[in-house]
C-alpha cells in the first residue's frame, strides 16, 4: 500500500472513529496507518502510539499493540512508560487472548533490558501510559471477555446437547 493509500485509510479511520470511538480494531488499524506514513510527518509516530495505548485501553489484548506500544515507547527512550506496558502484562489478571499471538515470557524479557536502560530515560517513574483506573479498566474488561466466552460456552454444550438428545445420540 502507498502513502497516499495509508493517509486515505487513516482519514477513513478518523472517520470511523466519530461514530466508533472505543473501537479496538479501529485503533489497531490507525496504529498501523500512521506508523506506515511516520516518515512523511514526525507527528504520525507519536499519533501511532496514542492510537496502540488506544487499541489496548479499549480491549485489544492479542499481544500485538502491547508489543507495539512498548517498542514504540522504547524507541522514545520513554523507559518507564515501557515498563509500565511490561508491567501490565505480567500482572496475574491480565492474559492474551486466545485470539493472538502475546506471549508474557516476551515481556518479562524486554523487562529485564528494559531495566538496565532505565538511568537513560527520558520520562520519570511518575510518567504513566496508563492511570491507575485504565490499567483496572483493561484488566476488568479481560474478566468480562473471560465471562463471556463462559457463558458462551455453557450455552454451546446445552445446544448441543439438546441436538443430542433430539436425534437420540
């Protein structure tokens, strides 16, 4: 896809985002967007940042934003905005989705070098991606998903079991 092409999808995406602001894959589709064109304009890699942190916030939790989000704070040399996404994935309540491609031994390693890095960075242990009340959010809306795929499940095995029982297996 050219340039032209990646500002057209990032215009659509903008678009988008007016009737679907908490859209995950939006977001995922402008973090894309925007680092494909970050040469063309400075502002379009700080823009594919926001658009991950975005994509994370509102419950895309494959491992590919979190993976994204935290090289694209380290390429800032934001270390401990970095730390912070580690962090959040290796907390016991998060988890990938069954969907994705995360993996948290991946993070617990860029942690590990994350940390020997931490004396040359240039945000401060107060500087957050995330407040207190998102990481919260983030978690709660895995439990949520957790429950749902449950609750899907329980109603998959009665279905299936009344088509059992209708054919009289």
């Amino acid at each position: 896809m050219s340039g032209v092409s990646h500002l057209i999808a990032i215009e659509l995406g903008e678009k988008l985002l007016d009737e679907t602001p908490h859209s995950a894959g939006v977001h995922v589709n402008l973090m894309d967007a925007y680092f494909k064109v970050r040469d063309e304009n400075p502002l379009f890699y700080d823009k594919s940042i926001e658009h991950a942190r975005l994509a994370m916030l509102y419950g895309h939790n494959t491992g590919y934003v979190q993976k994204k989000l935290a090289i694209g704070l380290e390429k800032q040399n934001k270390i401990h905005q970095a730390l912070q996404i580690c962090d959040i994935v290796l907390n016991g309540k998060f988890h990938f989705s069954s969907h994705g491609c995360g993996d948290k031994d991946e993070f617990a390693i860029r942690k590990e070098k994350l940390l020997k890095r931490v004396n040359s960075s240039v945000d401060s242990k107060e500087t957050t991606v995330f407040t207190t009340d998102e990481v919260f959010f983030i978690i709660e809306q895995i439990r949520l998903e957790d429950e749902q795929i449950k609750q899907e499940k329980i109603e998959y095995d009665k279905k299936m079991e009344q088509l059992r029982k209708s054919i009289g297996i």
